[in-house]
C-alpha cells in the first residue's frame, strides 16, 4: 500500500475518478442559498442515485479511520429486548 509523504492516509483514499462532461462552478455568497440550493440538486436525483452517494460517503468514512468494511455479515433479525409499552 502506498502512502503518500505528507499525509498518512493510502493512496487508493486519495485518488480521484474524472468527472465525465462538464463541470458547474457556482459561487455564493450566502450559506443558507447554497445548502438550498444543494437539497433542490439531491431531491432532483433518483433515489437509487442518492443511496449511491451515501454508500460511497460511508466506504470513504470507513477508508479514511482505516476500517474494513466487511459484506454479508450476518445480523440480528429482530430487537435483541423487548421493552413493555404501556398502549398495548
């Protein structure tokens, strides 16, 4: 694994991909207009797009503390407690 010399993080964290077509740079000079207008571009994309986006933000999250993300692991099915409710 290569490791670059002024960060401590690998190299495969660092690379980034070529961004296909062309590129929008917006200025603002407002944080709420921008945080506004970034939710209208989320909500415009299809779901399947924005669970993309949050897959790959969680693998980066996990690369960057150097975490192994690992597949298929089995799970509980249901709550491991069953706490009374009082409406029931």
């Amino acid at each position: 694994m290569r490791v670059f010399a002024h960060c401590s993080l690998p190299a495969h964290v660092l690379q980034t991909e070529r961004m296909e077509g062309a590129v929008t740079v917006r200025k603002y000079t407002d944080f709420d207009e921008m945080k506004a207008d970034e939710y209208r571009y989320w909500q415009s994309r299809p779901a399947h797009e924005r669970l993309d986006a949050v897959d790959a933000m969680i693998e980066t999250a996990y690369a960057l503390k150097g975490w192994e993300i690992v597949r298929d692991v089995p799970r509980l099915q249901r709550p491991f407690v069953r706490l009374p409710v009082p409406w029931r």
